[in-house]
C-alpha cells in the first residue's frame, strides 16, 4: 500500500552508510509541457526531503553527496541542508500526501 510505501523510504535511506543525490540538469519528459529538472527542483521536492531528512536524523550529513554538474558533500551546501530538513515546506503532487508523513517524521 502506499502507507507501507512511504513509510520504508525514511526506512531506507536511515539504514544506508551513503547519501547520493543524482539531479543533472535534465528535461523530464512525463511533463507536459517538458520541464527542466536540476539540484534545485530535487529540493523542492517533498518525497526527496523526505529522504534525506532520514538520513542526516540518524547519520548526520558527512556522507552526503550531490551530483548536479559534479560531485560534491552536501556539508559544504548550508542552504541545502537547511532547507532539505523542511520536509513538510516541500513540494507534493498531492498535498494530501503530506498527512501521509507525520507517523514516519515522528516515529
């Protein structure tokens, strides 16, 4: 179910040793019209806050990388982890969603 869904995300990226954020500069397709993706967008996005606030929550934010134009440690990205832990000021499809989120931001 979607419930089981969202909460084994946060599940996830808790349990891994390493944090990679893959966000080039892209166009995504499924977009009508296309629209350009970057770092920036995956931001914005909730479900992507999501991720990452469960990781810094239990490993902190020393292995956490981004790839946009190059590698580099989000550490060295204040804004980026400032906003990133925001979760619920995120971006989502469906607002609704953000209900969904409350069990696994407060465990």
């Amino acid at each position: 179910t979607k419930r089981l869904a969202i909460g084994s995300i946060a599940l996830y990226a808790a349990c891994s040793h390493y944090f990679l954020a893959c966000a080039p500069e892209a166009l995504h397709q499924d977009s009508r019209p296309p629209c350009k993706v970057d770092a920036d967008t995956y931001l914005q996005r909730g479900w992507c806050r999501l991720e990452q606030w469960a990781f810094m929550a239990i490993n902190g934010s020393a292995q956490m990388y981004v790839f946009d134009s190059s590698l580099s440690q989000l550490s060295s990205r204040r804004r980026w982890i400032e906003e990133s832990v925001n979760v619920f000021n995120g971006h989502f499809t469906h607002e609704a969603d953000k209900a969904l989120l409350v069990d696994v931001v407060l465990g």
